[in-house]
C-alpha cells in the first residue's frame, strides 16, 4: 500500500492510498483507495507521490490530518 493522505470524512478516519501488491487494485478514475484507518495495523513507508492523479488537498476529507506534499 502507497497511502498518500491521512484525515476524517463526514465520519470515521481514512487513508487514501493506493494498494501496490496482494490482491485486488486500487485507482481507476479517481485516485486511490479509502481504507477504514481503524482496521490498519503496523503501517510504515515512505512514499513519493508519483501519481499525477494525487491531490493533496484530498475532497473526500473534511479534515487532513497528515498528507504527501509534492
């Protein structure tokens, strides 16, 4: 997993990240992935964004925590 920005929708916690290895995909129109945060354990990675659909002011977020900066 490549996770990119880290902040609070309407409800819950969330990562947005893109899944790099294992099964399924994450991508296609939009960017990324939504993974529930609170069902994550053991996450550590440096990440370069390198995807030109990445937006550091994700609007999915009502809140950015933490997030990759270009």
């Amino acid at each position: 997993m490549a996770p990119y920005c880290h902040g609070f929708p309407a409800r819950g916690e969330v990562l947005r990240a893109i899944q790099v290895a294992g099964d399924g995909h994450s991508g296609g129109a939009r960017f990324g992935k939504l993974w529930s945060f609170h069902k994550m354990q053991n996450l550590r990675r440096t990440v370069t964004p390198n995807d030109p659909r990445y937006n550091p002011n994700d609007s999915a977020m009502t809140t950015i925590h933490c997030n990759v900066r270009r």
